[in-house]
C-alpha cells in the first residue's frame, strides 16, 4: 500500500470515527482489562471515571424505556446501605441519547424508583456522553454494567442488575 493510499485510509477512518461509524480499538471491555478512562455527566458538570480510581465501582449504563433497568433501579436501592457500608460506589448514566428511543427521563425515574439512594454519597447519577457509550457501550445494549475493582481492573461485565444482585453484593463485600 502506498504512502498515500495510507494516509487516505487513516482519514476516512478517522472520519468514519468521528462520526459515530466506527466505535473505538478499546470498545467495549472486558473482564481482565484495565477500565478505558472515559468522562460522562453528572450535576450538570463532566466527570471522569479516573477520578473514582481506588475505590470499587459498579458502573451501569442503561435505558430509561428498559423493564429490566427499571427493575434494577429500586433493588440497587433497597440494597444501598450494603453498597455504601462496603465502600461501593455506583455510577449510574442513562445510555448516550437513551439508546435511540424515547422513554423517562432519567429524573422522573429515579423519584420513583431510587429517590433516596440517589442522593446517598457513595451514587452517582448522571449521562452517558457520545465518547462513554462508544466505549463502555458500542454494542447499544440496553442495559451493561461493569464492576470495576480499585486498581481499574474490570471484574464483571454484564447485564440486569435485578438478576445479578449476589454478584453485585459479593464484589461490595470483596
């Protein structure tokens, strides 16, 4: 392949990047691998997951329109004393656009679903930006969460929280 042929290859990748067309090289990661560093919203105001570097983290992207999502919500928060006496922080972000379709805000869902738990210290709720779902979400699922260890290290990637909540409860406890 020529020079040129190389350099026109990088900017249609590069293009095809910025647009939204192609996720990027560390999209979604798995078990075993260090968390990408990634910034989303919360309070109005950017947020990076390097910041929460040393302390256990679950971190769930979902959709405001998902039944399983919302059955998670109140679980999680019936379970939030647990999470925050073993030092278990949850960052919660609704999916970047809610996953292409309409649904709650994410507002709406939390009163009713976890009024008090999202106010407790040790939650945070916000939005997934465009860079975070491409990253930690590339796939569009409705509903993924990763358990993130101290060190960054992911532990678990999965989905449905209300079905994995002794995991959830484990890795708290580890």
């Amino acid at each position: 392949m020529s020079r040129l042929n190389r350099v026109l290859l990088g900017v249609a990748l590069s293009t095809l990047w910025s647009a939204g067309a192609m996720p990027p090289a560390h999209a979604n990661p798995s078990a075993g691998m260090k968390a990408p560093a990634v910034v989303f919203l919360a309070h109005g105001h950017k947020v990076s997951l390097a910041s929460f570097h040393g302390q256990k983290v679950m971190l769930w992207l979902f959709s405001t329109w998902c039944p399983s999502c919302q059955a998670g919500l109140p679980l999680l928060a019936r379970d939030e004393r647990i999470f925050a006496a073993h030092h278990l922080r949850l960052i919660i972000l609704e999916n970047y656009h809610n996953g292409g379709y309409p649904g709650p805000t994410l507002s709406s869902l939390m009163n009713r679903y976890a009024q008090t738990a999202q106010r407790a210290q040790n939650w945070t709720v916000g939005l997934a930006t465009r860079r975070t779902a491409a990253v930690y979400n590339a796939r569009s699922y409705p509903d993924i969460f990763y358990l993130i260890r101290p060190d960054g290290t992911i532990e678990k990637v999965s989905s449905a929280p209300s079905a994995h909540l002794k995991t959830i409860l484990d890795f708290a406890k580890s």
